[in-house]
C-alpha cells in the first residue's frame, strides 16, 4: 500500500471549515483513500473512501486531485466535537482488507 | 445491535503472566481485526481472521495468538506477557463487501509491569 503523509496538527476555528490534507504520490490506480479519525482514547471511526472522483456524506466530503497523488479531508462546519486525530489511510486490495495506520492529523476545534 | 465488545476495558499484568483479551461482535461480520496502539503513535496491525477457523498474521504478531471458532468472536492471547506489550487494544470487524468500513470496539488499556 501507498505511504501517507500528513502534517502532525491543524487548528480551526469552530463553525468554520477544517480542511486536512493527505499526500499520497506512490498511489496506484486500484489503491482507494480512507480516512478515520480516533477521538480521544476511542476506538477509530470511518468518515469516508473514495478511488478518485470527489465523495461527499454526512460526516465529511473527500476531494481527490485529478492525479491522485493528494486528497483532502473537509468538515464543512467544524464544531469541538471534532476535535481528534484524523488518518489517512491508502488500501489497495489485499486479501484482508487490512488498513494501515500512520500517525495522522491532530486537529484541535478552538471556540 | 451493541456493535464491538472488548473485555477487560483496563488491566495491569506482571511480567510472565498470560491473559485473553475478549472480543465479540453481534453484526455477523466475516472480518475481524487486533491492533495496539502505543501512546502517540497510530494503530498496529497484530492479526486478523477472513472467517471463522481462518486466521492470519498482521504487522506485530510476535508475542500473541489468536483463533476464531465462531463469526462472533476474536479472542487475543497473550501468554508471557512483557512490558512491551503495554498499549491499548482495539479490536475491529467489518462486514463481506458493503461499506467497507471497520468498526471499533472501544478497546482494553493493558499495562504490563
């Protein structure tokens, strides 16, 4: 699987948009991007994936640029409980479906 | 339906001794997961299991054995236990095909001593 990088922390304002980003060049064409985010001391949770065209749910939209070598995670509203770290995570398919985590994005929701 | 059910949620061990992490998932998911997580760094991957009777070995799988006679359940040993295998353990599941998507138990603290 493709490596990740990430910057170590973020900070954002509350209401307005996080945007994180996710560096992923070694990315090969059957690779998708997921990310998590583990809030404090709690079990990870999914947010979203996608292989390369922009997805969007409730939680979060992914917006994968057109050579796919980078993505970034948006929370349009960001409130404090979004305070957590956020992992980028490049899988292709192994037989698994294993993740690999690397140290991720600690972002900080300030009032 | 309670999701991913980790059992102890904290322990403490002394050097040498053997314990078994418990996890159990109600979802009939065919995959589940064992990972650690030291303090400040990201998840590990320890073993994983396709099915039931079916497991496999992870990223750190030195130190630990797994088995899964049910879809239900995953349980971690860990028989000499050693004060680098102090961490926190998350257990995962996801379903065959769907969201492909992990869900995480809340996980176990272990300290090692």
């Amino acid at each position: 699987d493709a490596k990740t990088t990430q910057p170590p922390s973020m900070d954002c304002a509350e209401g307005r948009a996080a945007n994180l980003p996710c560096n992923h060049s070694t990315i090969s064409g059957n690779e998708y991007v997921y990310w998590y985010r583990q809030i404090h001391s709690q079990g990870p949770q999914y947010i979203i994936h996608g292989l390369k065209n922009n997805e969007t749910n409730e939680m979060a939209s992914l917006i994968i640029t057109e050579d796919r070598k980078s993505s970034t995670l948006i929370l349009p509203h960001a409130t404090l409980r979004d305070t957590a770290v956020y992992y980028c995570i490049v899988r292709g398919y192994n037989a698994g479906n294993m993740l690999t985590f690397g140290g991720g994005t600690r972002l900080m929701v300030k009032p | 339906n309670a999701g991913v059910t980790q059992t102890p949620k904290f322990r403490i061990l002394k050097i040498g001794q053997s314990m078994t992490l418990q996890c159990t998932q109600d979802m009939n998911h065919n995959y589940m997961y064992w990972y650690r997580q030291d303090p400040g760094m990201g998840l590990k991957l320890i073993y994983y299991s396709v099915g039931a009777g079916i497991t496999d070995k992870g990223e750190v799988p030195n130190g630990y054995n797994v088995s899964r006679s049910t879809t239900e359940d995953f349980p971690l040993r860990l028989e000499l236990a050693a004060p680098s295998q102090t961490s926190v353990y998350f257990c995962a599941s996801r379903p065959q095909g769907g969201k492909d998507e992990q869900y995480f138990g809340p996980g176990t603290r272990l300290t090692v001593t």
